[in-house]
C-alpha cells in the first residue's frame, strides 16, 4: 500500500499570508500534491495549529530563530497557523479535511513546537499516531510533499524512514523550501538516511 502525505500545505507558510512564515511559491504545490496522491490508496493532511499563546512567539520577524530553553520549542517564530485564521487554512486547489483519509494536527499545545508529523515532542517520545495508523492500513511506500522541504518535510520523512521503516519519497515539485542552502542540506540529510528524492511525482517508480 501507498500513501500520499501533504505536509502543512497552509495558506501561513505562503506569500497569501506575507505577515506570517511566507515561503516563496508556496501557494502553487497543490496540483504537484494532487498529481502525487492519484499513486497513493491514502491520503493523509498534516497541520500546524499553534496557540497564539505559545512559549515560542515572537512579535517581529528580525526576533525570529533566536534558541530557547524550553525542551519541546527551540526557536523563535512569529505567530502563525492559528486555528480560526486565514493562515491556518490549506492553500487553494486542496481538498477538504474531511476529504482525506487521515489528519493530523499539530503543535497545539503552547510549549510544544514540533516539524515533524510523527510526534507531538521534538524529543520524539510522544507519538501523533501517524507511523501507528500507515502501520495498521498495511503501508510500505510513503510519498510525502509540502511546506517547508528543509523544516517540516525534511524531519517528517526522516521520522518515518527511521522509527517507521518506510519507503519514503520526497517529491519536490510538491515542495518549496525557505532558503536554497538549507533546502539543499535538507535534501543530502534525506539522502544520506536513505530517503529518495525526485524532482517530480513522473520519477516515482515501485
């Protein structure tokens, strides 16, 4: 069995949200992300869904990316993914939550920030159920796009690969990252951990 992820596919990692966590382009992947789900016999959703409390929000993008103390929240982000806003919505050309076979939410509590869609901790102790539920429809393969390639992308796939034992490809016609540096360091990571990396869903081969 195949699964198709869509990793954090909102409308706060795009330019539709300029105040938030833009990601160049980002509001163009969903044709990649539907393309990549008609290989796939599930489809699966993950948001973020931060309080506007969190441990971790900082009121200016220049206060960003400063390490903090706290276990499960290592950085600095300006608020963002906030259920009830425009942010926290999936861009255009995505189907509806209740149109996928599986969601997860995320970061919900307010000293928790994770990237990847397995925990709910960046220790990764406490499980999202994911690796649970792809376990129990009998998946093998995992394809997996979204926001961000070196944030949230790279550290659910490499959460899959290592405590799921999936095959996991990375399809980056349904990604956009936030810098090319770390995109491309991203993408060796995943590499080096066994992950495939195409350039787009017409790579993908069983």
């Amino acid at each position: 069995m195949i699964a198709s992820i869509d990793v954090d596919p909102q409308k706060t990692f795009t330019p539709l949200c300029p105040n938030e966590l833009p990601v160049n382009e980002g509001h163009t992947i969903g044709l990649a992300l539907n393309k990549q789900a008609e290989k796939a016999h599930f489809r699966v959703l993950t948001k973020d869904a931060h309080p506007a409390n969190a441990v971790w929000v900082v009121e200016s993008h220049d206060k960003m990316l400063v390490p903090l103390d706290h276990v499960n929240a290592d950085l600095t982000w300006v608020s963002h993914a906030v259920p009830g806003t425009d942010g926290f919505n999936v861009i255009p050309g995505l189907p509806k939550v209740t149109e996928y076979d599986h969601v997860i939410w995320k970061g919900v509590e307010p000293d928790l920030h994770p990237y990847g869609a397995c925990f709910h901790d960046i220790q990764e102790k406490l499980s999202t159920g994911l690796i649970e539920w792809l376990t129990a429809q009998h998946v093998k393969t995992v394809l997996v796009g979204g926001l961000a390639t070196d944030y949230c992308v790279k550290t659910t796939a490499l959460q899959l690969k290592t405590h799921g034992h999936f095959d996991v490809w990375v399809n980056l016609d349904a990604c956009r990252g936030i810098a090319n540096e770390t995109t491309a360091a991203a993408c060796n990571e995943m590499l080096n951990a066994g992950i495939h990396i195409i350039q787009s869903i017409d790579e993908f081969a069983q």
